[in-house]
C-alpha cells in the first residue's frame, strides 16, 4: 500500500528514482552507482551533447556520410542471420522513393514495426552496394502509446533538439532509456520546487525559475543555439551551475566568517618588531614578497584569528615571508609552530630557519619521528615551557603529540593535496565546530577520537594545542598555509574558499631563466655527457626517476637499478647517491646534508624531492621518463633548479612511445616557465580530480558545475554569497536569507555528509 502511494503523487525533488514509473528497484541500483539516487540527482544528470534533429529531410536529398532525420512510413522489415550476427533490415518510404534501414545485432527489433506506421528515424547515412542506407539509428514510432503511458504526447527522439546522455550500467540504460524516463520525471515534478536563490539576486542575474531552467536543459526550446547548449551557455544552464556554485560558495563565505568571529591575538606591529624584521633580511624583498608580508601583517594586528593562504610559484619565495611573520609572533612573546609535509621538507626549512633566524637569536627546535625518545621528550618541555620559540616538524608530529605554553602562529606548509573539504571534515572530527554557525555546524562538542596523520587542517589540526593556547592566551593562534602550487583560481576559490589568499607572483632577481629540452633516452649518452660536462665545471646535478607511489616495488627497483648504472658504469668517477621516500630518515637526512654541502654531485632521485628542497648550486635536472609525470608535477621538480647564479638546464628524456596528451604536457613545459600559466594548463588537460593526484579527495564534486568552464560563474557566485551574510536591507529579507542558508545546509549535508541528522 505504501510502496504504491509515492507513484500515484506528483513526484518531489527528494523522491527516490525508484518511484519514477520505470524505474523500480533494479534499475535504481544501476543508477544509484552512478550517484543518482532522488528525482533531483536525476534531473540534475545533464546531457553531455546535443543534437540537433530538427528540419526532417526527403529520402531523395540524403547524401552519404552525413547525420539526418527523416519521417518515413514502414514497408517490410524482417531479421537476417549473417554469419556474424543477427541483422534486422527495415524498409521505409516517401511516396516512391525507399530507404533501407539496418541494425546489427537487431533481434530485439524483431516484432516492432508494422507496415503503414510511421516513424521517424534519425541516424548515419551509409553506403551499402551503391545504395543509401541508415546505420543503427535513433527511431521512434509516432503516434505509438507507450505502454501504460497516456499518450506520448511529443516526439523525443526526432524533429527537434535531442539531449544526448551518458548511458549507465554497461550500455543498459542507454541515452534514450534517460530521454525517456526524465521527461517522464520532468512530467510528473511537483509545480512547486523550493527557491533558495533570494529574488534580489534571482532579478540581478535574471535567473530562470529552477523548474523552468531544468525543463530546459532536457527539453531545449526548438531554435535553441546548439552551440549556447553545448558550451552550457544557455539561460537554463547558467542557472543550474550559479546555483550550485552559489551554494557551495555561501558554505565556504560563512565558514570563513564564522572563523573571524572568533577572538584571536592582536599581535604588534611596533617600530622594535619592524627592527627585528629588517635584521634578518639577507636580500631585499621583492614587491610581490612585501605585499604578501603587509597583508598577514594586517591580518596578525586583527584581533581575530589569520586564516591565509600564501600561494606563489616554486622559488619565489614564500619560506622568508613565513620566518618574516614568524618573527612578528616571536617578538610578541608568542610560539611558532612550523609543519612541513615530509621529514626532509622539515629538516631543510630547519636548516634555513637556523640560518637565517639564530643569529637573531631565536630558539629553534627540531621535532622529528626519528630523533630518541629521550630526545623527544625533553624538546617537548622545551616547548610546553614555553623556551622553544620557532618549532619546525612534520604535520603528524606536532598535531598530535605536542603541548605549547603560547602558541600565537601556525604555518602549514602544505603540499597540493589537501582541500577544503578534507579541511572541514576534519574541523569537525576535532570538535572544532562548536560554534554552530557553521554551514556544517552541529555544536559537536566530543573530543576528537582519532586525527588524521595527514591533516593539514589549520584551524583543527592544532586542535589540542588551540585549546591549550586558549586557555593559557586567551585567543586562537593564527593559522598561513602556503602552498608549494600555484592554483587556478577557480581551484583556489574552492578548495581554499574559507582562506584568505596572498599571492607571490613575482620571482627574487637574479634568477636565469630554466632551459628546458626535451630528449628521447635513445640519445641518453649525450645526456650524461652534458651533465658530467656541467658538475666538472663545479655544479650539482640531480636525476629523477618517476616512483610515483612509493610502495610500488618494481618501480622502485627500476629506480634502483638507473642508480646503480650511473654510479658505476656511466659516472664511476663522481658521487653519485640516492634518494628515496622509503629510505630510513636517518640517511635521508645525511644524503640531503651531504648534497646539500656539495660534498655529492650527482643525485638519483624519486619525487622526494619534489616539494621545498633548496640547493642553488644544482643547475641541471634530468627527469627520466618525463613522459609518466603530471604537468604541475614536472614544473614543481623543475623548480628545485635554478636557484643559483648558474644557468640551469631540465632536461625532460622520455622512454618509449609518448601520448599526443603527453607531448602537450611536455611541450607545454618547454616552451613555458610560468607556474600559473602552467597549473591553468594542467587543469586543462587534466581535469580537476587529477590536478591535485589521484589521491584527491578533498575536491567539492559538482553535478553541473565545472571548475575549468565556469570561472566567471564562481566569483558571482561568491560576490551574492558575501551579499547575502551581510545582512538583510531593502532588497533582501531576513526571511530570504533563511532559507537560503537552510537550502546551503541540506545540500552541504547531501553532497559532503557534514551534518548529523536529526
Ligand atoms: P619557495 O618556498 O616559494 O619555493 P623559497 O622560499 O625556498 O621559495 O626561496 C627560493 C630561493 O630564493 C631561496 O634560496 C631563497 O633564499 C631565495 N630568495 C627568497 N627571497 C629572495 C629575495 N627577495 N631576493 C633574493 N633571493 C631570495
Ligand atoms: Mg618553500
């Protein structure tokens, strides 16, 4: 009885597709694989392609090779058996003339037709023995009731603009199958969908009613420009991708709100502090490095907490605007902490910050997994006492294990691999959240359970040394991510939508620009006599092998097996050593220092490398099979060369066959040196979900929404969000902001299961 009740009412938003008439419970579990589990998610599956199936034509004016659509009557049809497969030929006319119409494996077509229907049909012209003829096409027969259906009241399939579909479930629900059952849903869809877009706004951009908008996008109007529709530029589109980016922007502008409105530590900027800063300068900072440092200055002065973002390309100088801001904490009498995403990272910002902050007279400990416990334990009361002023160590460490007396900033130096999501999910682990205005807030009050050894989680990964500031402090520590990639901006605003952003985009002077050469490993000899010419002339070399993940034995081993050919056969007489992610800290460390002092010359490397190391003697980088890397992955261990005054040379040397994707990437590399230009690129070519590696998961997933397309959509988007939370005012009610905010809950719920329910 209840089972029957939803398939008899109007169909809502959050029906389950089950209930659409057609769909039943075997083929929801097709469809439910594919993310479709409501009406909603169901309307909201787009077409990936138009065609355009209007203007039927007359049999005698086909012409071979072209797509056409043609309303014909049916003659004689009939199933032949070749040796291969079944056929199933169907004859149709025009008053005298006649077409023949195949489908190969077409049993199922066996009983369809009958002579004097008509149909309309639409699909390849062929050529068979000198005869036209239609290959497998698209075909309705018009004026056919479907069964159980009152009429079909339009033709979906010819004389008009027909929405092509992705097909699900190995080909089973096939692109007419979701013609079908949308229109049927779209049919069916209550009259009354919520509106959560404020009117205001809905005037502003001249948004079409969501109902009406999504009519369309499945059903375009006849004269619809084909091109509007499949570049998604059509009124309907538009508003379907505004409003989910608007809702996902309204999250991320009230997190970062929510985020400033609590107490933080208004550090001084006093005359002393200025002082202080200057001293540690060993050059002058460039403009982009000054305005980065004004902005978390201004920031840090605030008496709510720094929530920033420091972005800026390989070398260009993030590390000194960090110590900069740094010491603006310290001359406070307030606690540093430094995380890097890899012992090795932590080990050579430890290096730098002893270098160019110890003469200051900065203490400055280093916390590492691999020190001796006795070790460990007696820098973590350095640091609880409060004697340890600048503290440099992996994420895991110093989330999880540490106490501070006043810690007043927190820098993360992230990789790429972190996003916002991941970032709110883990605030909310961490209880973090409790001050229930969050779009995801719940008021949790529980203390963490478990964290996450991988979180770069600003606000919550110092969770427990946040809580212990505050009660010593009485204000949440600042918290400056950096980034080691540039981001597109669209990814920026996404990922880091609740941060703050500052931009280095500008290099130190005194850089050579990079040659870049691509070399085929056939011709490798001339390589190594490039770069045995380069380290006699008193440079460092490094060569990398793709190890992508590190527990992969056989790459790992065919890394091993380069190192040991270059070490004994090709440079016998140089040093040459290895590194690799799977090595003990211990060695790393001492490879990493011995390079470092030039005391290596040649070093054989994995991506260990990849983020941070900093050797400005080393000016020639082979990559081998360049071909297996990322874009953004390539210019990031590129820019570990030209660090130095010597010219410097990245030499990209690819194995084998190289994709058409490949060469673009790879040429793109060589002809550019922007990482900018380049991280845009390796959108691109790529797409989102790669950009940051396969293991991405803190990407928002969009249903119609595309981050590489809709870059214009985005900053609307965000502009009407900020709009919003600024309050009610003559064109906007309270009432409207409501319920704006309760739609953005119930899809930030639905899409990232943020909240509790209940
Ligand atoms: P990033 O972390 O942005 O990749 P780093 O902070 O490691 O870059 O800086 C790269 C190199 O440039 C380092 O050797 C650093 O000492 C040097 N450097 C940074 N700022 C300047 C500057 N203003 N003038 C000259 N050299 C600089
Ligand atoms: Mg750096």
């Amino acid at each position: 009885m209840t089972a029957l009740l939803p398939s008899l009412q109007m169909l809502e938003p959050s029906t389950p597709v089950q209930y659409v008439k057609g769909i039943g419970p075997k083929l929801s579990e097709i469809l439910a694989a594919k993310g479709l589990n409501t009406v909603d998610d169901l309307l909201h599956y787009l077409p990936f392609r138009y065609e355009d199936r209007q203007n039927p034509r007359g049999i005698a004016e086909l012409q071979f090779g072209e797509m056409a659509t043609l309303v014909a009557e049916v003659r004689t049809s009939g199933l032949f058996r070749t040796r291969r497969m079944p056929i199933f030929q169907l004859t149709v006319g025009q008053g005298r003339s006649r077409l023949k119409c195949i489908w190969f494996n077409g049993t199922y077509l066996k009983d369809k037709f009958q002579p004097g229907q008509l149909v309309a049909l639409y699909g390849k012209v062929d050529l068979n023995r000198g005869e036209l003829q239609l290959v497998n096409p698209d075909f309705e027969i018009l004026g056919e009731e479907e069964k159980g259906e009152e009429k079909a009241a339009e033709s979906r399939e010819v004389g008009r603009i027909i929405p092509i579909y992705e097909s699900a479930g190995q080909g089973r629900l096939t692109s007419r199958w979701f013609r079908r059952i949308i229109h049927r849903a779209l049919e069916n869809l209550t009259p009354e969908l919520p509106e959560g877009i404020p009117s205001a706004i809905r005037k502003r951009l001249n948004l079409l009613p969501p109902r009406e908008a999504l009519r369309k996008v499945h059903w375009p109007d006849d004269g619809e420009s084909l091109h509007d529709l499949e570049s998604r530029r059509t009124p309907a589109h538009i508003r379907l991708i505004f409003e989910e980016l608007f809702f996902i922007e309204l999250g991320m502008e009230l997190k970062r709100r929510e985020q400033k409105s609590k107490t933080g530590i208004a550090f001084q900027l006093n005359d002393r502090v200025r002082q202080a800063i200057k001293e540690i300068l060993p050059f002058h900072p460039t403009a982009a490095q000054k305005r980065a440092l004004k902005e978390i200055a201004a920031d840090m002065e605030k008496p709510c907490p720094m929530r920033r973002l420091l972005q800026g390309d390989v070398g260009s100088g993030k590390t000194l605007v960090a110590f900069e801001a740094a010491i603006i904490a310290i001359e406070n009498g307030f606690q540093v902490a430094l995380m890097a995403p890899t012992e090795i990272l932590a080990q050579q910002h430890y290096l730098s910050a002893r270098r160019i902050l110890e003469p200051s007279g900065y203490r400055i400990v280093l916390l590492t997994g691999s020190l001796e416990d006795d070790r460990k334990r007696e820098i973590r009361r350095h640091i609880a006492q409060g004697n340890a002023q600048l503290v440099i160590g992996t994420h895991a460490l110093i989330e999880q294990t540490v106490d501070f007396a006043r810690l007043g900033l927190v820098i993360v130096d992230e990789q790429h691999r972190f996003g916002v999501m991941q970032r709110f999910k883990l605030m909310k682990k961490s209880g973090d959240d409790r001050s229930g205005t969050s779009p995801v807030g719940t008021g949790t009050t529980a203390r963490p359970v478990e964290q996450s050894s991988t979180a770069t989680n600003p606000g919550a990964s110092l969770h427990r040394t946040a809580e212990d500031s505050r009660r010593h402090v009485g204000g949440e520590p600042d918290v400056l991510v950096m980034t080691a990639t540039p981001i597109p901006r669209t990814l920026a605003l996404t990922l880091y939508g609740d941060l703050d952003i500052s931009i280095l985009d500008e290099m130190p002077p005194g850089r050579t620009s990079i040659v870049t050469r691509r070399v085929s490993d056939e011709s490798s000899f001339k390589v190594w006599d490039f770069v045995r010419q380069k380290v006699s002339a008193g440079n460092q070399a490094y060569v990398v092998y793709p190890v992508i993940e590190e527990n992969e034995e056989s790459e790992l081993k065919a890394a091993m097996k380069m190192y040991s050919e270059l070490s004994r056969k090709i440079f016998p007489d140089l040093e040459v050593a290895v590194l690799h992610g799977r090595m003990e800290t211990d060695l790393k460390e001492q490879v990493m220092r011995l390079f470092q002092q030039g005391k290596i010359q040649i070093l054989v490397s994995t991506t260990v490398i990849e983020v941070g190391v900093d050797v400005p003697n080393a000016s020639v980088m082979v990559i081998e099979h360049a071909e297996r890397f990322g874009l953004a992955q390539l210019h990031q261990l590129r820019g570990r060369i030209g660090r130095g005054v010597a010219k410097s040379y990245c030499i990209l040397m690819t194995g084998g066959k190289v994709s058409e994707e490949g060469d673009r990437r790879l040429d793109a590399l060589v002809r550019n040196n922007d990482g900018f230009q380049i991280a845009e690129l390796d959108l691109e070519l790529r797409g989102p979900g790669e950009f940051f590696g396969t293991r991405q998961a803190g990407l928002p997933s969009f249903r119609v929404a595309s981050l590489i397309r809709d870059l214009e959509l985005l900053e609307l988007a965000k502009k009407e969000a900020a709009w919003i939370l600024s309050g009610p005012n003559s064109e906007l009610s309270q009432t409207e902001i409501d319920r704006a905010l309760r739609q953005m809950r119930t899809r930030w719920q639905k899409t990232y299961g943020l909240v509790e329910v209940g």
